[in-house]
C-alpha cells in the first residue's frame, strides 16, 4: 500500500460560465476540483491550505474513517473549521472500499463549487468483479448558480425560501450546448465503436435528484457509493445528492454522435432542455462516423417526467448488492425516524424570511427535532475532552408522538424543536433504522447520508411503514450497501449497519437547504470505555475553535 500526498489550496477564482464570471472558492483553481486517485489499502494526507476568505472544512464522503473522526470533516460535528489563512491535513487509510465516492466542502453552501472525485481501484493484483473496462471517464453532475455559495446561504436565509432552481446543471463543471456560451466546453466522451467503457456518475448537485441517460444506449450499473452490484442494466439512472453509480456502456450503436443528459427530478418544470437539464455529447471515434452529415448534430435521449416516481423507484430498488453481502437477520437496536420539513413560527411574521404559510418560516427535521450545531467546539471535541453542555444524548429513537406521518398531519406537529441532541450506539450493536417521509408542507424525496458508514437498504416502500408487513419483505438476501439513500416521497426506507466504527458520526438529507434548515442529528458510538481507548487522539494540526 501508498501514501499519496495531495495539497488542496482553497482560493477565490473567477470562473465563467453561461455567459458570466462569477468570483468562487475553488480548489487549486479549478471547478470541479482535484481528482483524488487511490488503491483500497492505500494511506492519503490531504494538506488543506485555506487561502480564501471563509471558513472550510472538507468531507470524504463515503470513506469509512475508521476510528478516526477527525479526518471526516463536517465543520462543528468532527471539527472546527479551518480559518481563513490556516490549514489542516486530513489523514486516512481506505478500508475495504471501492468504486468511487467523491470529496466536498461541509460548511454551509460551499460544496456547491468545492468539490471533486475520489476513484478507488481495487488493490494491486486484484480485480474487479466485472469485466476490465477499456477506458473510464468521470461523470461528475452539478450545479452552477450565478453567485458565490456564501451570498447563496445569505440569500437563503434572508428570503427564507431555498435557491431552488439553478442557473444551469452541469458535467464535470460543464452546462453543455443548451446553454448560452457554453458549446465550446461541452463534455466530450470518446469511444472506439465496439469498447465497453466505465463511467463513474457523481451527483454533487445542492438540491436536486437528477435522472440521467445516455441517447440509444443502455447502462450495466456494477457498482454505487464504492461497493460493487449485482451488473444491472437499465436506459435510465436517477441519482441523489451523494450517491455515486459506477456503469459499464458499450459503444454498440451506429458510430455517431450521441447526448448523454441529466434532468432533475422533483423540479417544478418539465421543459424538454431548460436550465433543469445538462449534457455532455459520446462520440464515436471512427474515419465515417462524423463527417457523416447525419451524425453532425448528436441524437437526442428521451428523459423521464420530472415526476416520475415510477420510473426512480423501478430504477432505485434494481440495484442488488452481491449476494456476499449477508446482513444480519435480527436488529439489537430500532430506530424510527420520521424526516422531513417543517414551520416555525416566526416572531415577526413581515419578516421577508417567514415565506411559510401563516408567517411562518421553513425548517426541518428528524424525529421533530432541528438539528443546531454547537458554535464554540466540535461535537466530537467535546465528546473527547469530556466539556459538558456542548450535546445532549437524548435524541428520541421514535416520533414524540405517533400520527398518521403521509396523512393530514395534525398543525401541533408541524413545529419542531431545535437542539443539539446525539443518540448513542453501543459499540457493535445491529442497528435498523426505519426513515419515514412525513407529508408535512411537502412529500419530498430526502437523500439520507451517514457518515462513518456503509448501511444495508432492507426495504422500501409508499406510505406509512408498517412493521407488521414491511419487516417480513425486507431483503435480507442481497441488499445493496450504500451511505445515501433516497427516502420515497411519502414514504420510507430501511436501513441496517453494525455500530463498529466508534466516533460521531453525522446523518443528515444531503439537500443543502434542508441540511442548513436543521435536517440532522448525530450518533455517538462508544463502548463505556471512553473515546480514548477507541478513536485515535486528535490530530496536532486540528483547527482551532
Ligand atoms: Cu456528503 Cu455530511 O455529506
């Protein structure tokens, strides 16, 4: 195994894009940032220089970390943040892992342009469970907004209502050719006619599930957030905030030209290409292929429906994980979490951010509990050096009070409490979570992610989980293993993991706005003996408060 060595410098770059110039922090000036390459087995130390203005810290997402939180990097969760003129190098091992997952800022809107992908080859000498593909390019979906993700989070705050709809989707940082001044960088896939290549997709997107296909070719999904799949062919992917999807694509069709595009899902709109959509062009390298008039212009895919539901559930509940992967059968520990917005009332309902109905402002939350991070020290400082009254364990493992959660829910629900509250897991115990979607202001497709973990997903459904029913179809068989997971619209999800990696460690909707809205808690993991036994000390360099 290796060490790589990377230096990431944080600094304000003026990036343009449709048409404008727009002042960003970047890494090492570039958008996306660095690509992070690596073996399973293999040691990185990440120098994070902070040469911008605001503070920053950056999260490996998906990386197990284990036993050591400090390098996982959500700002007040596992540390402070790194201060304008300071650096931290983040230091870890990858274990047991891979595909491709992805790095990102974890303070308030700056994943938006503070971003980049990790790839993990298997280790050397071994191979991938699939046939080795030819060539592999990158897939990285995002989003460009025409501010700065600071000015972003303020607007949010002050309007009280989230950046919804950006500028433009983007691969790879790119529009692609719908867009105003945009043809030039459009992302260019080359393929030999008759290769099989690897796209390794990555949704970075602020808020959007995004549904993704390539023009007349179909995809063999074999892998999602660095754990391989059963192959699982399919014309169209939709995928979270979060989630990765690995894909074999075989360059099958007449040589030509052909889109591949992304459109969000659960947007308001449903245009064929607006600024909800995003494409990159495949091309056929072959002599006839594009001096043939009929392939100057690319094939165009048909994408689904913004809302279409069906066709992200057949989609989402296709993926298998290879049948190795025995969950255990019964849980030491179960949760149920109801997830989902909220309203607060506001002291001064003119106040531009109270846009919810009744003067009222948006919130969220888990269990009806907002999450409000500590300002002084990180949670898992303060865990370490036993400071009291920085957290709270008293998360509640179900909904205060029961109520029919994808019904009419009753108003005295609708207000949640806001605290900083953790539940503890014993070290190795069977945990099941049960995440169910609530109806309240809107049903809504959250990508749940937890940090520190791979989970299982035992099962999922529409409407109320029901554990009577429900438990019996979980697939305890082949269930896929992922950190993030859509929760249905009006609906829930199952999911189980062993508690073996001690620490805290963060669950959260990967959609910044309802992130930033309190859409969190956190578990400590601990076995009684106290965190020094367990999780390496904190590093030197760890950002002061
Ligand atoms: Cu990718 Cu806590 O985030």
């Amino acid at each position: 195994a290796e060490t790589h060595y990377h230096e990431f410098v944080i600094q304000t770059t003026p990036v343009t894009r449709v048409c404008r110039t727009v002042n960003i922090p970047t890494v090492n000036g570039q958008l996306p940032g660095p690509t992070v390459q690596a073996r399973n087995g293999d040691s990185l130390a990440i120098r994070v220089i902070n040469a911008a203005r605001d503070n920053i810290t950056i999260h490996w997402h998906g990386l197990r970390m284990l036993q050591n939180p400090w390098a996982d990097g959500p700002e007040y969760v596992t540390q402070c943040p790194i201060q304008s003129g300071g650096s931290y190098t983040y230091r870890f091992t990858i274990t047991g892992q891979e595909g491709t997952l992805w790095w990102h800022a974890h303070v308030g809107f700056l994943r938006a342009t503070v971003y980049g992908a990790i790839i993990i080859y298997p280790r050397l000498g071994a191979h991938y469970p699939f046939p080795v593909p030819r060539r592999e390019f990158l897939v990285h979906l995002g989003e460009w907004f025409d501010t700065d993700p600071v000015s972003l989070l303020r607007m949010m705050n002050f309007r009280g209502t989230p950046p919804n709809v950006s500028i433009a989707y983007t691969i790879n940082g790119q529009p692609g050719d719908f867009y105003r001044c945009s043809s030039q960088d459009t992302v260019r896939v080359p393929v030999e006619p008759g290769e099989t290549i690897l796209l390794r997709i990555i949704n970075s997107a602020l808020e959007q599930e995004l549904f993704f296909t390539v023009a007349n070719h179909r995809m063999t999904v074999v892998g999602t957030d660095a754990t391989y799949t059963k192959p699982f062919t399919t014309g169209i992917i939709m995928i979270g905030p979060g989630q990765t999807y690995d894909v074999l694509l075989t360059a099958d069709q007449i040589p030509g030209r052909y889109y591949m595009a992304a459109r969000a899902y659960e947007s308001a709109q449903n245009n064929p290409f607006d600024n909800t959509t995003t494409t990159a062009i495949l091309e056929y390298k072959s002599a006839s292929c594009c001096n043939n008039r009929q392939f100057s212009t690319p094939i165009l895919p048909a994408l689904p429906r913004f809302n279409d539901t069906p066709t992200a559930t057949a989609f989402t509940n296709g993926i298998r994980g290879l049948s190795q992967n025995n969950v255990f059968m019964n849980a030491d520990v179960s949760l149920y979490f109801v997830v989902g917005l909220g309203l607060i009332n506001c002291t001064n309902p003119n106040s531009p951010r109270c846009q919810g109905p009744n003067g009222t402002r948006f919130s969220s939350s888990m269990n009806n509990v907002s999450f409000v991070p500590p300002r002084t020290t990180s949670l898992m400082q303060a865990y370490y050096q036993g400071i009291p009254g920085v957290f709270t364990t008293d998360f509640p493992p179900v909904p205060p009070v029961p109520f029919n959660y994808t019904g009419n829910v009753p108003r005295g629900l609708w207000t949640p409490s806001r605290g900083t509250k953790l539940y503890k897991l014993k070290y190795g115990s069977r945990v099941q979570i049960v995440l169910q979607d609530t109806s309240i202001v809107s049903t809504e497709d959250h990508p749940m992610h937890l940090h520190g973990y791979d989970f299982f997903v035992v099962g999922s459904g529409f409407g109320n989980f029901n554990p009577a029913t429900d438990t019996a179809n979980f697939n305890l068989v082949d269930p896929p293993q992922r950190n993030t997971i859509g929760t249905p619209p009006g609906g829930w999800v199952a999911i189980r993991f062993v508690a073996d990696n001690p620490g805290i460690w963060f669950m959260h909707c990967h959609i910044d706005s309802h992130l930033n809205w309190g859409f969190a808690m956190a578990f400590l993991v601990e076995n009684g003996v106290g965190p020094s036994q367990t999780v390496i000390p904190p590093p030197a360099d760890l950002p002061p408060c």
